[in-house]
C-alpha cells in the first residue's frame, strides 16, 4: 500500500526568513501567497497542517478561518517568527501566550497539538522550549532537523523518524515523554543525509531526484514535506542580499507550486497529526 506523508505548511510572509537579515519592507501577502497553496491541496482533495505565524494571524484572521473551515490542521510556528535562539524562556512563554490568545480569538477554544520552530530552531541550547509546549498542551514538536548542514540549524545525530523525545536532551528517546517529535527525515544513502522533503531543497534539487530520493525514504517511512506560501508565489520581492542568501531565498519560486503538485500526484499526504495518530 502507499505511504501516506505528512504535508506542512509554514505559513509566515516573504520577510520572516532570517536570511533577509531583518529587513521587513511594509508589504503583506500571506493571504494571495497561501490561497495558491489551498487551491492546490483543494484540488488534490489533500489535507495538511499549517504552523502559523502569530502575526500573520493577527493580521489575517480571515486567512486562519479558512484554512480551519477547509479541514487542515492548525500548528504554531511562534508569534513574531523570532528563531528560539534570539528567545528565552520567557520570552517565549509570552509568544505562546500572544499566539493562543490570537488564534482563540479568531477560532474560540481550539486545541493546537503542533509546533515547529522558526528556522529549525529546536536543538540542545533551545530544549528550554519543550517544558513550555507541554505546558501549553502541545502534543508533538516538528522542528528537529537532524542534519547539520547550517551554522544555525541542524542536530546531527538525531533520530530520523518520529519518536518520544526527551527533555533533557532533543537527541534521545523517552518513552514517558509527553511531546512526540517528527523530525524533518533527509534522504540517507550510507553515511551521507541528502535533506530533500521541502523549502530550499525542493526548489534547487531536479523532479526526478526528488521523486527518487522521496520514495527511497518511503520504503522505511513517511516522510514530512515542509513549504512556505511565499516560495511558490511569482510576486515575493527578491531583496538585494549577499549571492548565497539570494541563491537560498529565492531559487526556482518560479516553478515551486509545479513541484508541490507534482508531489501531490506522486505520492499521498495528510495532515501531521493524522500520521501521528493523534486525530
Ligand atoms: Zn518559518
């Protein structure tokens, strides 16, 4: 039987990426940007999880009715998008009380189970985060990447595929932890990690492999695909930035949605929670 995949959204603007190194010119389009995405997934009659950004949220209340009223799931991704690394704890706690508060007030009681850090932010010196989700009643976490390929991201040594995570060290399996972890899975071939389920990755890296590459991982487990609204939308401004950050940011925006629909012909999603068994 085929694989049924987890499928995320991170659904925050053009301007929260890192990369952009905090230039934030006034110009708001989360709401065309992801309306692509939900004509697509409606197309595919596919359901997935969006992890949304606070602010977005404040801002676009009528975007998080939508995507609620269509079925997906609603995850968090922080309030103002800032890494853990630029947060502490109580810093934090505040964004997942600002975030709560937007979202109850757009929705009512609702209850969010998933969280993914902005910029795979979760590692050993940000582990201070998972007492907090718990706190707030999160059910799983979904922001290990367990390849270390950037100074900020990246906890090598990792599980790959989903498992009870321990407090005290993100690396380790707790079978009484109350949080469960779906890591990003790279594509493993002997030692080397090839991260190939979304983003940047799925932008530079040619269909073929990536339909190869996917199903490899598919034969031990599903894999978690993540994607931004703003990676597929012809109208992100591109920023003058250094040739790396632009190369990262704004690759293949052009034919982005074509790959995610390719994807969605190729293989079957849902949302995390339903792969996790938490529906
Ligand atoms: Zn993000």
């Amino acid at each position: 039987m085929e694989k049924l995949n987890a499928l995320s959204i991170d659904l925050e603007e053009w301007f929260h990426s890192e990369l952009l190194g905090g230039q934030r010119p006034p110009l708001f389009q989360a709401p065309e940007a992801t309306q692509q995405v939900l004509d697509l997934l409606d197309r595919y009659q596919t359901k997935g999880t969006f992890f949304i950004v606070g602010e977005v949220a404040e801002r676009h209340p009528e975007l998080v009715r939508l995507i609620f009223e269509k079925g997906h799931e609603i995850g968090c991704h922080g309030f103002s998008h800032h890494p853990l690394w630029k947060l502490d704890e109580d810093l934090f706690r505040q964004e997942m009380r600002r975030f709560h508060s937007v979202v109850e007030g757009i929705l009512g009681k609702v209850v969010i189970k998933g969280f993914r850090a902005p910029c795979f932010s979760l590692d050993n010196r940000t582990k201070w985060a998972l007492q907090t989700l718990v706190d707030f009643g999160y059910r799983y976490d979904a922001s290990i990447f367990p390849v270390k390929l950037n100074p900020h991201y990246g906890v090598s040594g990792a599980p790959m595929r989903p498992y009870r995570i321990s407090l005290t060290d993100v690396r380790e399996e707790d079978p009484s932890s109350p949080l469960i972890e779906f890591p990003t899975p790279p594509l493993a071939i002997g030692k080397l990690k090839i991260p190939i389920a979304g983003g940047f990755y799925l932008r530079i890296f040619p269909l073929s492999f990536l339909h190869w590459g996917l199903k490899r991982i598919n034969r031990h487990q599903p894999f978690l695909l993540y994607f931004h609204p703003w990676e597929g939308y012809a109208e992100t401004p591109r920023l003058k930035l250094s040739f790396t950050n632009r190369l990262i940011s704004y690759y293949g925006i052009h034919s982005a949605l074509k790959k995610l629909e390719f994807l969605l012909n190729h293989f079957k999603f849902a949302r995390v929670d339903q792969i996790l068994g938490l529906r």
